[in-house]
C-alpha cells in the first residue's frame, strides 16, 4: 500500500477530510490534472496550492525566490506558481537541488504532503540561499507590500517584452508606471536603464540602489534580464510574473 502510485481522484480523496474541506472540480481543473491521471509531484503542488487558497483561505507568499534555485523551476511553466508557492511554503521540499516536477508520488509520500498541509509545524521552509546574489521574486501581494514601504524609494517597473509584442508600449497603473525596455537592449547594456530611471525619480539619484522591478512575457526571459542587472551592479532587482 504504501508503495502504490496514486492517481489524482486518490490524492483529492486524501485531502477531502470534512464537509468543509472539499476539492471541487475547479481546483481539479485548475491545477490542470484530470481525475484519473497518475500522481505527479507537480500536479500534486498544483492541487495543493489551489486547495489552500480557495478552502483554507491561506495567502500566498509574497516571496518565492528560494524556489528559483531549483534547477528546474522553468520545466513547467503553467505549474511554476503553484510549485514556487508550495516548495517556499515548506509543504513539499526539493528532490536535491530539483524539485521533480514529472516524479510520481506515492501513498507515503501523500501522506506527508497531506499533513504538512493541515498541520503547519510539520512543515519545513527552505534554507536561505545566501552564496551568490539572486533577484528577488515578489508575487503581486508582495510588489503590494513593496508599496507601502514609506522608507524606501518608489520603485521603476521595467517590462521587457521585445518592441513586435503585442502588448509592448508604456502602460500605466494607478499605482505605478510601467516602462518598455526590450530584454535584447538590457542584455546589451544593462546601464540603459539609468535614462529612464532618472526621469522618473530625478537627476542624480543612485542608480544602482534603485529599486527595479522587472516584468515580462516570458519568465525565463525576466529572471535573465535581472540576473544581467545585478552584475552590474544593481543591488535591488525584483521580479514580478
């Protein structure tokens, strides 16, 4: 028993533990798995998270950097929220330095994900990465909190989509301003963004310490982009999908 592979009917069945604790077909569907495919661990995560936002009301993190030291955060695009939040959260930890996205999960291994989900002191959060500077992921709530700092200054919000994307072009926000600075101009010469940063927050101001986020079409694209900024030298550089 302990060794059996579950399907996704099997798992749900597991996580519905009361009348009020119920997985519904729209957190079936929305975690993109169907009733009677096997369990993997990234539709596992994906359950999960679905689970403990939309029934235990349990928010998300606003920071999920730690889950980008996964070599294999990017495997699966449409299940890397869903994977960030669960792994940060502490519910399902790594398989080395990789999260396993496409590995099975078996009875045991449900069992602890299960109770890591209802009983919070089981779970464990991942270490800091401390050996090398790595940009900051912010989910929206945490580009929210960044907001209501009144200490720092407003940050820049950088789009990198390229100039024949559809949506390129400066969009504005109540909050915020959005600028278009394509990824390939960056990459080229990451110091083009002192122009802009200048103009929406004055002359002389210290570049490198500005606060940048960084968004995009594309993930990967993003994270590059900042990983470009902060060697040269940009000490707070943020993502935020």
């Amino acid at each position: 028993m302990q060794d059996k592979i579950l399907s996704v009917e099997d798992f749900c069945s597991m996580l519905n533990r009361s009348d009020t604790e119920t997985v519904t077909e729209e957190i079936i569907s929305a975690s993109g798995g169907l009733r009677k495919d096997l369990l993997e661990r990234r539709t596992a995560a994906a359950l999960v998270h679905e689970f403990i936002k939309s029934v235990l009301k349990e928010p998300d993190e606003p920071d999920i950097t730690e889950a980008f030291y996964l070599k294999d955060i990017f495997e699966c695009k449409v299940c890397l929220n869903h994977i960030a939040q669960i792994y940060v959260k502490g519910i399902m930890p790594s398989l080395g330095n990789v999260f396993g996205s496409r590995e099975p999960v078996d009875h045991k291994g449900a069992e602890e994900i299960i109770s890591a989900v209802f009983n919070r002191d089981l779970r464990v959060k991942p270490k800091k990465n401390t050996a090398f500077a790595r940009p900051v992921i912010l989910t929206d709530f945490g580009v929210e909190e960044l907001l209501k700092e009144k200490e720092s200054p407003i940050f820049i919000n950088i789009d990198t989509r390229p100039e024949d994307d559809k949506e390129y072009g400066i969009h504005r926000k109540p909050e915020r301003e959005i600028f278009n600075i394509p990824m390939s101009q960056i990459m080229k010469n990451p110091y083009c963004i002192r122009s802009v940063i200048e103009t929406y927050a004055g002359f002389g101001v210290q570049d490198l310490l500005y606060p940048i986020v960084i968004t995009g079409s594309d993930e990967q694209c993003a994270y590059t982009t900042a990983e470009c900024l902060i060697d040269a030298g940009y000490h707070k550089v943020y993502i935020n999908f």
